[in-house]
C-alpha cells in the first residue's frame, strides 16, 4: 500500500469510528430512557436497569468497536506519514480522543464506569466531529522544529494527560450535577443509576494523583526539548505559561485535599476549573494564540 | 492608660509565621499562576517586540498605562518578582522547618490506641492473640509501640521523604533558573553564508548579558558557515529541512572541526551552545559612483517577512556625494498579482527579484544614534529612482550604478550560556520522584487492643490511598482462628 492509500484508510477509520461512537452514543440514549419504568398504576416511575441489560451491553461492545476503529485509524495515519501522528492539531485530536476513550475502557476495568458511556460517547464525537471537519490537514511531514524524537515523549504524556484529566473533570461535573439533586431532595430515579456521591469524589482525585506526575513530566520534558531547539528551557510562551497554570491548579487540588481536607463541592469546582485551563491551552493557544506552539497551518 | 506595644522582634515573628504558613504559601501558589494570565494575553517585549510596538502604534494611551503596570514585561515585573520572591521564601521557611521536624518523627514510636477503635478506618474483630497479631505486624515489617493491651504500628514512612524531596527539589529549579539568569548570557549575530562569526561582543547584532557575567569572559571559538540549504515542499511550501554545514574551533590554536547544525540539533561550546534560529538571504550587490569607481560591494542581509522569504532591506552607501540608501525589497521567486503587488510565491531561489528605490540626501549616521540595518529614514532624502533587477543586471541613476550580482543565504545564530540548567534539570527530576513517592506510597497506621478475649483491630489511612481495609481483612485471615 501507498503512502496515500494509508492516508484514505486512516480517513475512511476515522468515519466508521464516528458512526459507530453515534450508534453506542444511541444505545446509551435508548438505555437510559427506557431503563426507567412507569408503575401502571400509580404512575411513578423507578430505575430497572435489569430491562435494559441488553441494550447496555449493545452500547458497550459497540464503543469497543469504535475505539477499535479509532486505533487503527490512528496508526495508519502514523504509517502514512511515516512517524508518530502528532504533527498538527487534527492530529492531536484524533490521537487525543483514541486516549480518552482507552483510558475509559481500562478504568472500567476496575470501576464500574457505565453511567460514564453517554457522556463519554457525545465528547468523543464532539471531539472527532470538528477534528475531521474543521481541523483536517492532509498527512504531510513535519517542520523542522519537530523533527525530534522529544516530539513522540512530549507530546504523547502531554495528550495522554489530556484525555485523563478530561475523564476526571467528567466525573468531577457528574459529581456536581449530582449534588445539586441532592441537596433539593432524594436522588431522582434517573440519577440512582449514578454511583454515589463519595466514590465519585474520590474517583476525579485519584484520577488526578494518578495523572499529576505524568503532566509534570510533560511540561519538563517540553522544557528539555525547547532548549534543544529553541535555546531556551523556559520562554513563557503562551502554551508554555498556560501549562504550567494548569500545573498550579491541579497542585493547588492535590494539596487542598491531602492537607487541607478539601472534599466535595468545593474539590470539584477547583477540578473542573483546573481541566478547563488545560482545555482552554489546548483550543485558544493554538487556534487563535500566538508563540512558538503555532505550527502552520494548525 | 496605653495599650502595650507590640515589640518588633514579635511582629516580625508574627509576619514570618504567617508568610511560611502552608495557607499562604498555597495562596502564594495560586497568585503566581493568575499573575502570570496577562503575559499570556498581550505581546511581551521579550518575545515579540514588534508586536508591543504595533500595540503603541494602534492605542498609544491605552499602550503607555498597560506598560505603567508593565503589562508587556509580565514575568520582569517588579510585581510578578515580588510573587515568586515570596513564594520562594514561603516555601524555604515551610519545607525547611518541616525537614527537621520530620527527622526528629522518623525515630518516633507510632501514636498510641485511639480510646475507640470502632470509630476508625476498617474496624474488625479477631479472635487472635495479641502476640500473633505483633509477630504478623512485625512480619510485615510495621514500626510498632506496645502497652500492656495494645499495640499501634506504622508503615509508610517513605511518603514523607518523597514530599520533602518533592519540595526541596522545587527550590533547586528556582535557584538554577535564578542562576542562568545572573550568570549566563545570550545574543544573536547574523552570518552570511562564506563568512565567519568569532565570539568576541562587538560581533554580536544583540547581547544580553546577565548580571554577573563578565564579557571578558566569553569562550574564544570560532565558526565558519560553509554552506546553508533548506528544502521546501513544492505544493505546501512548508520547511521540510534546515541544515547548517560549518566549520569550527574551540579557541583560536585549536583544531577545526566539521559539523552539521539543525534546528534540533544545536552546536556545543563548554557550557555555551550556538542554535540555527533563522535564515534568510543577502543579495550581492555593487555600487559605484558616476566615474565606474567601486563605493560600496558585498552582501546585505534582507529581513523576511513571510513563509516564502520575501523580505525587505537596506542598502546604505554613505561614501557617495550626495548619500545614496536603497530601500528595496527581495523575492526569491517573484510572483505579482492585483492586490498584493509583488510577492514571493516560494521560499527557495527560483527567479531572484531585486526592487529598488533610490534615495539621495542625508543618511544621518553620523548622527550616533542607532540605526536599524533593514530600514533607512528618507525624511531628509529624494527619491531619485525605481527599479527591478534580475540576477547580473544594473541599474544606472543620476549620480552612479548598482549592480545585483547574486545572492547568498544567511543564518541567524543564537548563543546562549545557561550555567544554571542542569541545576534546573536534576531538580525537576528528583521533583517527579519526590512527586510519585509521596502520592502512591500509602502510609497507614494499624491499631490492635485485646478487649475481653478479642482482638478489636482498626487503622488510619494518613493520605487517604485506598487498600487499608483489605489490608486488614488479610490481617485477620492470616491471623485465623488460633489464640
């Protein structure tokens, strides 16, 4: 096979993970409807999930599939170029939302993470949808600048984090959407599916000590490469000083729970604000900001 | 009646226990990331100056109260130094005390037995005896204290040592950025392909000293720049490879060497290293005067503009009478349409274009100000001519002729010492070992207190790590049933 045919079949991958994340993303949507059922006569409705076992595991087997396809797209756009496929901003996304969703799956190994499926599903789509339409470059070789082989450590643990804190701050908003339904009453049927409040907090934060040390370890080894070849360790660059705001709040998190007790609501917001600089770096610094991580052309 | 005073030395103490307080310092933290939003917002004169002048340009007033707050020298600010400053001093006055502390706890026994078990974290019943339950503690390798009807044990206490480790290497990065800062020093030259740079300060386009390092003290080597080629992708026009070929000395009886520069790969002089940072071209050009005589030859390193090198410069030839300065513009490959005029459609040598417009009148560089190499002030001049040249043509004006001969490219090299980098490096690595240390490394006490003929055993889980339950559920099977 061509160069160019690896290129189409990563493209036409790259569809079929859309399509089936929608069908998963539509299974989801089927199961959490209708696992709720009406007492004929009263009226009142609670949470069965026993009658949607069928179309959970539908939605579940298909999301494996699509991540599937997604993989294998991600490795013939790698072929196609001949490197790791992280040379623009299309790339990063599809790469990007390859991790979140295998960071999805490996967690729900250990943790029951199938209430997670319909809001995973829609970011994935999301993510891929403006990937392919908004942010697709044709696969090409890389500037000058990247030619290093910082670029696979750099940017791979700096993508990896991504899709890990993005996975906590979904747990951390399910944590706060979930609270307010608390703090009015009981839980509504429809949240019982939800776990409860406590292992929700707990499982944003060891997401977050999990992928701390390795989000460090990105902006180090960012430092290390721009000193090989920008002459500098540390420039402030716009992506270089969002990154390390990012670090502070995540520290500013890890410290407020372990020494000063934070839990809860308060531990959520400074979560959710502490990934939503890490989204911010990501979109805004390279779509509309300046500095040296603008590469052209996205 | 007064009220009594409060003496300096408590205030002081009073301040100082505040400032190195984990709240202020975590405030601290906070501060730092916020202050430094704004650099990311408007253009920093360390980074892009041009930028900072359009700024002026375009809102002089709104310009000159954003520089009174030094909005575009963010992380020089007095203010934004004045944060880390103190958070630095924060962090000694809080780690460092903490350091001691820690040394006198690690010889410490373990807390004795909370008066109620049941409340704690795992609380279980086991019929075991209270020497089993020692031996297995012990087995596990667990510190332990005894009273005559409990025992308290603690294990983990690694976890501290890596927070520690994690804090102390934090101030090893601030100091050795600190020390690249006052020791180190960076500049840029400009080299034409052919020629050579010799590292002595007057060679340099810009020098930025630190504080404390002494121009005499520049190391003495060499470089000559043999050859420049990039390569460029036909249909994108996007760089695929710079590479420098050049030919260096360490000082000025040493050996020559050759080697090859590329943007990753930068040259190595001691603790100074030289980077490709730029390129662009210098047309050849020669001037002389109406009688044929030579006034001015050589190359003349043109600014770019865009990604396909089109560039501008100057050509100053103050010996004629009257002064000439040509204000032109190069194309390596020319192109012209309606809107843009002429432009350069591709970055490499296709169909070099030279456009010139000829000035006479005072170039006013005895003036001693400094003036920039790529523009010339026609304020006090007259233009005299317009025209285009391709590669061996002339041009002939009022009171000479110019020649455009050739071109050559030219390389932007950056020198920089950073003596204070690898203090930076080995802190940030032995910050992420102090980092996992203290966060997967799980320190736990466990409780055990025979009460009437059982064992009630309990624990504490100091940072919350998971596992302390099942740790005590196998606890109790591996005790079993036997007294």
């Amino acid at each position: 096979m061509s160069q160019s045919d690896w290129a189409y079949l990563s493209n036409d991958l790259i569809y079929v993970a859309l399509a089936l994340y929608a069908l998963s993303f539509l299974s989801y949507t089927y199961e959490t409807a209708f696992s709720l059922r009406a007492n004929k006569i009263s009226g009142d409705k609670h949470l069965d999930r026993s009658i949607t076992t069928k179309s959970r595991k539908v939605a579940s087997i298909v999301f494996l599939l699509a991540t599937a396809s997604l993989t294998l797209a991600v490795i013939a756009r790698g072929i196609s170029a001949e490197r790791i496929p992280l040379g623009n901003m299309y790339e990063y996304s599809i790469t990007g939302a390859m991790t979140f969703a295998l960071a999805y799956l490996i967690i729900g190994l250990k943790f029951d993470l199938s209430w997670l499926g319909l809001p995973s599903s829609i970011l994935i789509l999301l993510i891929l949808g403006s990937a392919i339409t908004l942010l697709y470059r044709p696969s090409a070789p890389l500037v000058p600048a990247l030619q290093s082989s910082w670029l696979v450590i750099h940017v791979s643990s700096a993508i990896l984090s991504g899709g890990i804190f993005l996975l906590s701050n979904t747990v951390a908003g399910a944590y706060l959407w979930l609270d307010r339904i608390e703090r009015k009453g009981e839980r509504s049927e429809f949240a019982k599916r939800l776990p409860s409040l406590e292992s929700l907090d707990q499982l944003s934060y060891r997401l977050v000590a999990f992928v701390f040390p390795l989000w460090t370890f990105a902006v180090i080894s960012g430092a290390i490469w721009a000193e090989a070849a920008w002459g500098r360790y540390w420039g402030w660059d716009p992506k270089e000083t969002w990154a390390f705001i990012t670090w502070i709040l995540y520290a500013s998190y890890l410290h407020a729970r372990v020494t000063a007790g934070w839990k809860g609501r308060k531990a959520a917001w400074l979560c959710l604000i502490a990934g939503s600089s890490y989204l911010l770096n990501y979109v805004y610094i390279n779509v509309w900001g300046s500095g040296r991580h603008t590469y052209s052309g996205l | 009646m007064s009220a009594p005073e409060l003496g300096t030395t408590s205030l002081l103490r009073y301040l100082w226990r505040q400032l190195t307080s984990m709240r202020t310092a975590l405030i601290l933290l906070l501060l730092l990331g916020i202050a430094s939003i704004p650099g990311s917002i408007f253009p920093q004169r360390t980074q892009s100056p041009l930028k900072v002048r359009e700024y002026f340009d375009d809102d002089p007033n709104g310009a000159k109260w954003l520089d009174r707050f030094y909005l575009f020298d963010v992380y020089g600010s007095p203010w934004f130094s004045a944060i880390y400053l103190l958070l630095f001093i924060s962090l000694v006055g809080c780690v460092l005390p903490r350091s001691f502390h820690y040394f006198k706890e690690i010889f410490k026994a373990p807390p004795e037995a909370p008066s109620l078990l049941n409340t704690m974290e795992g609380f279980q019943l086991s019929p075991a005896s209270l020497e089993r339950a020692e031996a297995w503690l012990k087995k596990n390798r667990f510190r332990i204290s005894k009273t005559s009807d409990s025992i308290a044990a603690e294990k983990g206490y690694l976890r501290e040592t890596g927070n520690l480790l994690f804090h102390l290497s934090l101030i090893v990065v601030l100091l050795g950025i600190a020390g690249s800062s006052v020791f180190g020093m960076r500049g840029e030259a400009i080299v034409n392909v052919g020629e050579r740079f010799i590292n002595t300060p007057t060679n340099y386009d810009n020098l930025t000293p630190g504080r404390f390092f002494s121009l005499g003290s520049l190391p003495t080597f060499t470089i000559r720049v043999n050859n420049f080629s990039a390569t460029y992708d036909r249909k994108t026009t996007q760089a695929l490879d710079y590479e420098l070929k050049v030919t260096t000395k360490d000082s000025l009886d040493s050996s020559e060497v050759n080697q090859i520069v590329k943007v990753n790969k930068p040259l190595t002089f001691g603790s100074t290293r030289v980077y490709l940072q730029a390129n662009g071209y210098s047309p050849l050009v020669t001037v002389r005067d109406s009688a044929g005589l030579v006034k001015f030859e050589g190359p003349v390193p043109f600014l770019p503009q865009d990604s396909n090198l089109s560039s501008i410069g100057a050509i100053k030839v103050p010996d004629m009478d009257p002064q000439i300065g040509f204000v032109s513009s190069f194309f390596p490959t020319a192109a012209r349409d309606e809107v843009r005029g002429g432009f350069s459609s591709f970055p490499e040598l296709l169909d070099p274009r030279l456009l010139l417009s000829v000035w006479k009148g005072d170039l006013k560089m005895d003036d001693g100000v400094p003036q920039s190499i790529y523009r010339i002030d026609t304020t006090d001049m007259e233009r005299i001519g317009l025209w285009a040249l391709s590669i061996g043509e002339s041009y002939s004006f009022e009171v000479g002729s110019i020649t455009f001969n050739g071109v050559v490219p030219w390389v932007n090299l950056q020198v920089v010492r950073d003596p204070g980098k690898q203090y930076a490096l080995i802190g940030s690595i032995l910050a992420i070992a102090g980092l996992l240390i203290s966060l997967f490394i799980r320190q736990r006490r466990i409780w055990v207190r025979e009460v009437g003929g059982n064992l009630e055993i309990a624990g504490l889980a100091l940072n919350k790590l998971p596992g302390l339950e099942d740790e005590i559920g196998k606890m109790i099977q591996e005790l079993g049933d036997q007294k």
